[in-house]
C-alpha cells in the first residue's frame, strides 16, 4: 500500500528487495527498484525526504544516511534504534 499512496502524493518511489519482486512493485508505481543483491543503495540514492524503513537494525543508520538535512522517517519495524534518529 505504501507505493501507490507515495505515488498519489507525487512522490517519486524507489524501493528495495530481492529481485522476484520486482515487476510486482515496478507494475504498482515504483519509479526505480533496486535489487539488494547487487546494488548498494547507500551509492547510487541521495537526498531522499521520506524513508519508510520495514527492517530496522543496522538498515536504520544506512536509510538515514542517504537523506536530506530536512526529512521524514517511518519506522515499521520495531527494533529500531531511537538513538539513530537523535543523531540527525
């Protein structure tokens, strides 16, 4: 649900995962996939404003990292360090 509703924001949507989902997410309105697999997202994404993180842990610090000085965070999961978002 989260990709058509960014969409109907007019957000742009990149999204991550593994490779069978991609043209699931591609056909609902994500503009770019990344398969994790091969590509480091922390390399090739900069200046995000909204970051909707479903895996917390470590992924939380590499999320934030690629965001503006200025943004949203979305925690799903719950084991997501409170600390990371203070540092920011």
């Amino acid at each position: 649900m989260a990709i058509p509703i960014a969409k109907a924001k007019g957000l742009t949507v990149i999204t991550n995962g593994d490779v069978s989902n991609k043209e699931r997410v591609l056909s609902i309105g994500a503009d770019r996939f990344i398969d994790y697999k091969t590509e480091d997202y922390t390399q090739t994404v900069n200046d995000v404003d909204y970051v909707l993180d479903t895996l917390g842990g470590a992924e939380t610090e590499k999320q934030m990292s690629i965001m503006k000085k200025r943004w949203a965070f979305s925690i799903v999961k719950s084991n997501a360090k409170m600390e990371l978002l203070l540092k920011k």
